[in-house]
C-alpha cells in the first residue's frame, strides 16, 4: 500500500517473537495483495474489471472493509469515499504533468465513482458495479484496517504487548514491560510541531498534507480528495484521531480531513473516539 510496516513485540526470546512477526507481516502481506490499488493484480483491481451489472463473488476480507467503508462513508455525508479511485488515479496522472484535471475528466471520474454504483451482499459476499471504469482505492483505511489484522495474529500467540505501526498508522497493544504508562507515541501535528503522549490499546492515525500536495497557479491542492467534489483539499489542516482500533482510527482521519470539523454523526458513531484539528498558525 505503498507505505512501510514496523512491527515491534515484547516476547520470551528472539526466535518467538521473530517467529510472531513473520506471521503477522505475512498477514500484512496478504491484505495488501487484496487491497492495493498500485498492483492491477490484486483482487480489489481485478474484480472491478468484470463484467458490469453481474454479480461476483469477493474475499470475505474484501467484503468486510467494503461494508465498513459504506458505513464511514454514510456516517460522514459522503466524506469518506474509497470508490473515488478513478478520481484519485486522475490526480496521479496529473500531478506528473504538472496541472490539475479538467473539468471534463474530473466528470468522468466522477461518474465512475459512489457507492450508489456499487452493490455490497454480505451474505453470499458479493458484490455488483453498475458503472464503467470504477476503482477502488482503500488509501484512507487500508493501513489501519492491515494493521489491526497483524495485531490479532499477535494475540493469536498470546503476544499482546506489541505496537505495529503502517505508514504512521498505530494499532497498540499492552503497554510495554518498561512502561507502564503506554506506548510513547509522536504526533507530528503538520504544522511544524510535535506532541507526545503515552497510549495503549487503541489505535492512532494522523492525517494531513504537510509532504504530499501541488501548488497550480497559485492555488494549494492537498493530495487528499474532497470525494463530493473530486478536487484536493485547499484549506490546509492536519487531522490526529484516537480509536478503540486501527481501522477505525484511520478512516476517521480521512474523513475528518475532509470535513475540517468535528461530525455529529461521527461523533455518535464512533464514541470512543478523539480527534484533535491543527491548523496553520497566523
């Protein structure tokens, strides 16, 4: 997913916790295969170029952040949005050139994305397109979603004292033997400061476009996408949210990016969960 995994565990020696991790990054592993939008061959790649208003059967893991994602995306308006991947893959192009999309591509990315043109069964864990040319891009939740799955397998071993950590995404177990406390986790908040605080047994995601936008003609475009309008966010802003999970965390982040605001619906959604605004200072 076009991030880099760190494991860290606390385990009775070194070949059992090598032993954990391997599993655990195997796991990562086969998440992205099924995930990633950078790899046509993974499975979220190959089942959207099947054939159009016919059913087709998907992994259960597959089917499972796409029910969660449909969640996200009614809970935040539409703010959270992974099958806009034919608009994000519009932005990529674009970017190499240099400029921004046109109003005509932007329509036709537009067209090729929303869950209105996606249908999700649970039950025989399914799904069916009624639009050409979608993508899914799992950006905004697939480092939170692998990492919580590499932290099961952990605790599958009884190693419950571990953090994994995906492109800055934090799934964090028990804290560890030296520090009771927490885990020491960094926020960095992208406005050029930093924060400590000790964490454990949640997960932690930081969004924002402190490394990653283009500047066209004066304007400031974010790498991350408003999906109701397909264009890159311009007011500046990072975003740091706490969860009971990784998944979770993550996909809140994206969409409290895009909102620049707290959501009361979020909010009732998700409970036990805090999300802290950086702004620009003046």
């Amino acid at each position: 997913m076009g991030s880099r995994c760190r494991i860290v565990l606390f385990a009775p020696n070194e070949a059992a916790a090598a032993n954990a991790a391997d599993e655990a990054f195997d796991e990562v592993a086969r998440i992205e295969q099924i995930l990633t939008d950078y790899n046509p061959d993974s499975e979220a790649m190959q089942v959207m170029r099947l054939p159009l208003g016919e059913w087709h059967p998907i992994s259960t893991t597959l089917s499972e952040i796409l029910l969660i994602s449909k969640m996200v995306n009614l809970q935040s308006d539409g703010a959270f949005d992974p099958t806009i991947g034919a608009i994000t893959h519009l932005w990529r192009h674009t970017v190499k050139e240099n400029r921004i999309p046109t109003e005509e591509e932007l329509n036709l990315a537009r067209g090729a994305s929303g869950f209105e043109n996606l249908e999700i069964d649970q039950e025989s864990s399914s799904i069916r397109a009624s639009t050409k040319g979608m993508i899914l891009d799992f950006g905004g939740i697939g480092k939170g979603f692998a990492a919580d799955r590499a932290f099961e397998v952990l605790s599958q071993h009884s190693y419950r004292s571990a953090m994994i950590d995906i492109g800055g995404d934090l799934v964090l177990g028990d804290p560890p033997p030296e520090r009771k406390t927490g885990w020491k986790v960094e926020v960095q908040t992208g406005m050029g400061s930093t924060e400590f605080i000790s964490l454990s047994n949640c997960g932690v995601a930081t969004s924002g476009d402190i490394e990653r936008h283009i500047t066209f003609e004066g304007v400031r475009y974010s790498h991350i996408l408003d999906p109701r309008t397909g264009i890159g966010l311009t007011e500046q802003c990072a975003v740091a949210v706490i969860a009971e999970d990784g998944t979770t965390a993550d996909a809140l982040a994206s969409s409290y990016s895009v909102l620049g605001t707290e959501n009361e619906a979020l909010s009732m959604a998700f409970p036990n969960s805090t999300v802290r605004f950086f702004m620009p200072q003046d």
